[in-house]
C-alpha cells in the first residue's frame, strides 16, 4: 500500500512540474511571483481563462512598483500595457495611479521629472479635467516654493480652451400633450438656472422627450495665470 501511495505521489509530482509553464522562476504562481517582484515570471503564469484580470494585476503591481523605485520610464511602460487591455476600470485605476503619485511628489515637495508623469496622462483620452487640476496643484506648489518662473512654464503646456459637451434626457411622464410638454419646459428651466457661469445649453425643442446638449467652456491657462498672479500679490 505505502508503496502504491509513493507511486501516486510520483506521477503528480511530475505532472505537476511537467505543466508548470515557468519551473525555474523562483515563484509559483502569479500572486506569488508579484509578492517577489518578478514581472516577467508572473506573466509567464498567466493562463488563457483569466487572462485579463491576471494581466491587469500584474501591469498595475509593476506599475506600482516602478513609480515607488523612481524608476518612471519603466513605471509608464507598464501602465501602457495596462492601458492598452482596452478596459474602463483599468484605464480609471492608471488614472487614479497618476494622480496619487502627483499628489505624493507635490506633498513630498518633490517635483523632479514629473512632467514626465503628467505626460502619462495622454495614454487615456478625455481625462482633461483630472489632468488639468494636477497641473494647477504643481503650478501651486512652485508659486509656494517662491519658484514663479517655473509655474509661468508650466502654464504653456495647458490649453487655452476646453470645450466639452454632455447629454441630458429629459422626458415628461404626464399623459396630456400640452401637459408634456409644459412640463418638459420646467424641467428645461431647472437645469438652465443650475447651469454655471461658463456653461450654456441648446433651446428649449418643445417636445415631450429628447436629448439637450450641454456645453461647457473652460480656460485652464488663465485660471493657472489667476493662481500666479494670486500668489504674486501675497
């Protein structure tokens, strides 16, 4: 019996290690490799079921992990990959990485290279306004650091004028016509006086459900200016 149990435990061992896609890796599998830092093993272990949440993981770990060594070129070329998996909440979590570590230099009082980082940001479109609002936080900082020439630089790689749109749904739930429409006239009304100062919606369309466009105009170089200037008058 013991002898037939030695001959079972044989045959898994090397079934195991004869489907083990990286033998030598020093890891066994993806978490394993990541808790080790070793990228290009973890990748190794990747099957083709989970491909994308394993491959999601590693990308964001390694991008991790290079920002946290100060290493950024290798950092952005993970968080490409990532990027490039083509999925909203991974582009969102690169994102969201981006802007931690901005707000850790700035914090840190540490803003060597981090153009290069905001630079990152271009990897995933229509992130203008999260982009634009690190850009005012640095451009702060170099004004509190008495540094102004540097913050007037910073000034030229913002847009003189974004301009973005949205769509609001409004549609009546009365039955009469007239009623319809009146009502979707309120509501039209509402979101009109809601509206800031540098937005503007389309003309009221007299109907009883449609969509209204909602433009909105921003002018990030100024307002960076008005930082500047604030900081100058102190």
């Amino acid at each position: 019996m013991k002898h037939l149990l030695s001959l079972v435990s044989c045959a898994i061992l090397i079934y195991s290690c004869s489907n083990n896609p990286c033998k030598n890796c020093g890891c066994d599998n993806v978490d394993d490799c990541l808790s080790k830092y070793k990228f290009v093993e973890a990748r190794k272990y990747v099957s083709k079921e989970d491909s994308h949440e394993q491959l999601a993981k590693i990308f964001l770990t390694e991008s991790k992990y290079w920002f946290s060594e100060k290493q950024f070129n290798r950092a952005l070329d993970a968080g490409k990959e990532l990027v490039h998996l083509g999925f909203d909440n991974d582009k969102k979590e690169y994102i969201q990485l981006l802007s931690e570590i901005i707000s850790a230099k700035i914090q840190s009082n540490d803003l060597n290279e981090i153009g290069l980082i905001l630079d990152a940001f271009d990897l995933v479109e229509g992130q203008n306004k999260i982009k634009t609002n690190c850009y005012f936080k640095i451009i702060s900082k170099y004004c509190e650091n008495g540094n102004i020439n540097e913050a007037k630089n910073f000034t030229q790689n913002l847009p003189e004028k974004i301009v973005s749109k949205e769509n609001r749904h409004i549609k009546s739930d009365l039955s009469n016509l007239n009623d319809e429409i009146e009502d979707c006239r309120i509501q039209y009304n509402e979101i009109r006086q809601r509206l800031k100062s540098n937005q503007e919606i389309e003309p009221f369309k007299k109907a009883w459900e449609t969509d209204y466009v909602i433009t909105t105009y921003e002018y990030p170089r100024k307002e960076a200016m008005k930082i500047i200037e604030e900081y100058k008058s102190r």
